[in-house]
C-alpha cells in the first residue's frame, strides 16, 4: 500500500461514467417500473453508493476513505434503436489520496445491478464505457477526460 501519511488533506472529487446498453423494450420496462425484480434504478443507485463505500474492501491495496458525497444520476435514451442507460457517479472525500476508484466501482456495480435485474428479459445486454470523466483536488489538480 502506498504511504500517503505526508500528503496534505484536501477536498478531492471524481466523476465517472458507463453505459448499459439494452434492446428498446428493456429500456421501456425500466422507465414504466415493471421489470419483475423492481425498481432497478433505485436498486442500483443503492448498490453503486454501497460499492462505493467500501471501494477498499475490493480492490486491493486501495486506501480507505471517509466519503462525504456519493451521487448516482442515470440518462436513459434510445440511442440508434437501442436503450442506453448512461450512469454518472460523483464521489467526494476529504482526504490525502484520490477518490476515483470509489468513483468507477459505483459506476461498474451500478450497471452490474441493472444486468442482473434486467437479464431475464434481455441477456444480449452490454456494460460499456466505464470510465473516469473527470476528477479534481490533490497535487495533480484538475483532470477532465471529456
């Protein structure tokens, strides 16, 4: 594990994003809530927050930290007659170290969360873009990958 006990504490941020993509009649069931499992954006916004929290305790050698902000947006769309569901994860800490990874593992259990609820009616569903979009604080500073 790297030792950042000589990095001040600063405000840090991260924001990242992923998409499932999914046939036109999975996103129409998601948006009228009446895929069988429930209400699989309210689970998965719950399950990315959760991931994020404990980030450390899966990928390891990663630090744990205090989150004091973790938020989940989804833009659903039919995008070239196929639904896409884009989730957006914004994760806050104060803290010696980046919040980044808290930021990409929400986004991936997120979309992992809308597969496993949606995957009775849609195996052909895909989990893509997974990526950092932007992140600030720290020494390195600003960061924007858009």
């Amino acid at each position: 594990m790297v030792d950042v006990g000589g990095k001040p504490i600063t405000a840090r941020e991260a924001v990242a994003r992923g998409q499932v993509r999914m046939g036109i009649e999975t996103l129409r069931l998601i948006t009228e809530g009446k895929v069988a499992k429930g209400d699989v954006l309210a689970a998965a916004r719950i399950a990315g927050i959760m991931a994020a929290k404990r980030t450390h305790e899966m990928i390891p050698l990663c630090h744990s930290l205090p989150l004091t902000f973790a938020g989940i947006e989804f833009d659903l769309r039919e995008e070239d007659g196929v639904g896409v569901v884009t989730i957006e994860v914004t994760a806050r800490t104060s803290a010696r170290t980046g919040v980044e990874m808290e930021a990409l593992t929400a986004v991936s259990v997120a979309a992992l969360t809308i597969y496993d609820m949606c995957k009775g009616v849609d195996r052909a569903m895909q989990i893509t873009d997974v990526r950092l979009a932007r992140k600030s604080g720290g020494q390195s500073g600003e960061l924007s990958l858009e």
